[in-house]
C-alpha cells in the first residue's frame, strides 16, 4: 500500500527537512518560477506556493517597479490547510493552477 509520502514523491514533491512549525517540509519544482510547499503535520498538511513574478516579467523583456526582481513574488494571501491526503494535495494543486491562468490581454481584465 503506498504511504502518503510515497503520493507526494509522484506528484513531484521532494522532501526538504523540517518545517519552523514542526513536522516536515516538501518542495514541489512546478517550473522555472513556480513553487509549490507543503507543510505535513501529523494530522493535517498546509500548503503554499511562490511565483517568481519578478523573473518570469524580466524574461518576457518587462519591468516591474524599481527593476529588483528579487523584490516581486506572488504568494496566495492564505495558505490552504488539508487533510493527509495525497488525493486533496493534487485537487489543491489543480485549484491553483486554474486560478493561473490570466490573459493579460483580456479587455475585460
């Protein structure tokens, strides 16, 4: 039977050590400006992402603010807190990359 770590290692997610909170840390590489974390407690998992928004314009030949990229990440405003379960880990996952998906060009943006 595989373990909930076993679920974590297919979706992708490596184990990073221990979490400031307790329990362990996993990282999960999505691509070149997107990170997904995953706190895992005993009972309960909390999950939180990056995006590299400051990188991913500079490629793209744009500038943000001052220019410092170092300085423009996204982040979700709430960390999602789920069950031990791999099956809501990839709902989750699912969830946020659909909210990702904007046409900067949509007029009605």
């Amino acid at each position: 039977m595989a373990t909930f770590e076993d679920g974590l290692e297919e979706l992708g997610f490596v184990l990073g050590g221990s979490s400031r909170r307790g329990g362990r840390m996993w990282h999960l590489q999505f691509n070149s400006h997107l990170e997904f974390v995953l706190h895992d407690f005993d009972d309960t998992v909390l999950l939180s992402w990056s995006f590299g928004l400051g990188e991913f314009a500079a490629r793209r030949g744009w500038l943000l603010g001052t220019g410092e990229l170092s300085f423009h990440d996204l982040y979700p405003q709430h960390d999602v807190r789920l069950p031990v379960e791999v099956s809501a880990v990839e709902a989750e996952l699912r969830r946020v990359l659909g909210t990702m998906r904007i046409d900067l060009g949509d007029p009605d943006l």
